[in-house]
C-alpha cells in the first residue's frame, strides 16, 4: 500500500510539530523517518496511523484520502516502543488478540497465530507469559500482534529504543528479513542513523518539523542536502571558510602524510584513540582549530603515528555550505 502525505501540519499549541509535510511511501517499501528528539517524526507516525488528527493537509493510503477516518478503518499495524504486551495473557493469546477483536472463526485464528509464531522464530514458546520472554523476544511478539491481523502498512515508533545494543543489533538484521518476506510497506522511527542506514530503503531526515531529505541510505550519505543532514547522518569537522560559509569533512576522509604536498596542511597529533578495527586520530591546526581522523588500525601502523607528531593532512571529499545559519547538532561535530 503507498503512503501519500500531502501538505500536512500539526500543532500542539504554539508548538508546530509538522511544518507542511509532504511524502510519498511506496508500496513494500521499507523507510525510516530519522531526526532528533522533537523533529517530528512519531507525530508524523501517528497522524498516519490515526492516533493524530492533523490539523490541515490530508493522508492518503492506496489512492484512498484517510485524514478523517478512524484508526481501525486505515489497516495498519502499530508497534511501540515499550511492547505493550497483555501481561496476563500468553504469547499466544496476545498475538490472537486483535483476530478476536475482529471476530475471526477460531480455526482461522490458530492457524494465524501458529504461521506468526514460525514466522518470527519462537514456536515453542507459545504458552509463556511476556514476563518469562527477553526483551528481544517481547517485542518480537508485539510485531507479530500487529501483522496478525494483515495490514497493509506497518507502522514502528522506535520499536528498539529500549534495548540493549546487542539486542537491537540482532532485532534490526532480523527485521529486515522480515520484511524481505513479508513485503509489508513499512515505516520506522528512529533517532539512530545506524539504524537507519542498516535497514531501510530510504531515509527520510526530520528536523524541526520538516523534511531536511528523502533519498537511499548512500544519497543521504555522500550527497547531503543540507549542513545538518551532513552532521547527522555521521560524524563531521568543520573548517571556517569565510563569513558566510563552511567546509565540511567527514573524520575518514581527511587523509594523513609526512611528507607536504599541494594541497595539504600541517597539523600536530594530540590524541590517538584506539577504537579496535580503526584508530581516532585528534589534530591541531596552526590556528587552533581542532580535527578528527579516523584511519583503519593497518593505516596507523603503517604510517607510524605517534603522540605530537607533526604531519601534513588534506581530503579530497569536503562539502561546502553557504548557509552557516543552519546548526549542526552539536554531538555530531566530532569524533567523540
């Protein structure tokens, strides 16, 4: 099913949560609305579902306009964060819970819940309550509740926030299995840009209520639209370029020599941080300014780089912005 978005804004007092949102989602498509806390992207997520009513724009799902319908006419599937499991109430039992709201036939329901449990890898466990499940496993179980009954559109409110990161890790890979079977249109919220790059097909990046970029995971990355899709989307150093503009360089591009050449820059090695596969590299400018590098641990070794070192730096992938009234967030600056 395609998710169309058309001009769509939403308030919450003087606050505007949507700025005049426009989007299209393509049917089977997998995208992730990504942006910091505040940017908009759970308020878009439930005005979708039905949880919000916009207050101008309208929300179509298969050509259809479904701005003022209710949530159980739109068929889609909501997954939260925190599970939201019935407690009392087995595996089992939760995930034939909205096929019994619907009154399906009861053979119809166990069959369901039975492809669902093999579906998502925990047949066994069937007859547990949430309370003896992982957190892993628990939401494993609220994304089969939200497939029972077939949306069309799958829709998941940061669905690993409260997970360890190894658990999310393995979540994310798995989703994206599920979702190369099952072919359900899908959107996800996340604030996490690896998140984001690992599973979905396209990014759509928030900010302040509006859409800074829509475009695949290697669009967003290589060719930013703006300085601060830039600093979200990954680490970056900022170089002042005059009044009005910036250049901007990602920590692994910048490259390292010893011997000058024509276009590089001397520079003092002031901290080395060994990170496992690759090594964080802190360096001082003559003006003061301070840089990250980021180099594979066989780079270092082979260029021998040690404590107060004097080299010489240059990168052949800067972006120059001319808007410097844009911010970066601030912890994407640098290498931490």
């Amino acid at each position: 099913m395609t998710i169309q978005v058309e001009n769509l804004v939403k308030r919450f007092g003087n606050f505007v949560a949507l700025d005049d949102i426009n989007l299209t989602v393509k049917t089977g498509s997998l995208v992730a609305l990504l942006g910091p806390s505040g940017s908009g992207k759970s308020t878009l997520l439930r005005a979708i579902a039905g949880l919000e009513k916009p207050d101008s724009g309208r929300i179509y799902l298969e050509n259809g306009d479904v701005t003022d319908a209710q949530v159980q006419e739109r068929q889609v599937g909501f997954v939260f964060q925190h599970y939201a499991l019935f407690k009392h109430m087995t595996v089992r039992q939760n995930i034939a819970f909205p096929l019994e709201i619907a009154r399906r036939k009861k053979s119809d329901i166990r069959g369901r819940v039975a492809s669902l449990l093999d579906l998502i890898k925990l047949e066994g466990l069937g007859d547990r309550y949430p309370a003896q499940l992982s957190g892993g496993q628990r939401q494993r179980i609220a994304l089969a509740r939200a497939l029972a009954i077939e949306p069309k559109v799958l829709l998941l409110d940061e669905p690993f926030g409260a997970l360890d990161a190894n658990v999310r890790h393995d979540l994310r890979a798995w989703l994206r299995r599920l979702h190369d079977e099952v072919h359900v249109t899908t959107l996800i919220v996340t604030h996490d840009r690896e998140e984001a790059m690992e599973i979905a097909d396209e990014i759509v990046v928030m900010n302040e209520g509006r859409i800074e970029q829509v475009g695949t995971p290697q669009q967003v990355y290589d060719r930013p639209a703006s300085r601060f899709v830039m600093g979200f989307i990954g680490p970056v150093n900022v170089l002042p370029q005059d009044e009005t503009s910036e250049v901007l360089v990602r920590p692994h591009d910048i490259r390292i020599g010893e011997i000058p050449n024509d276009q590089s820059i001397p520079a003092i090695v002031k901290r080395i941080v060994y990170m496992g596969w690759d090594v964080q590299i802190e360096l001082l400018l003559r003006d003061g300014t301070v840089l990250n590098a980021q180099l594979t641990r066989d780079e270092c070794d082979r260029l021998g780089i040690s404590m107060n070192q004097k080299v010489y730096i240059f990168s052949e992938k800067t972006v120059t912005f001319a808007d410097k009234r844009q911010p970066i967030p601030s912890h994407f600056r640098k290498c931490s």
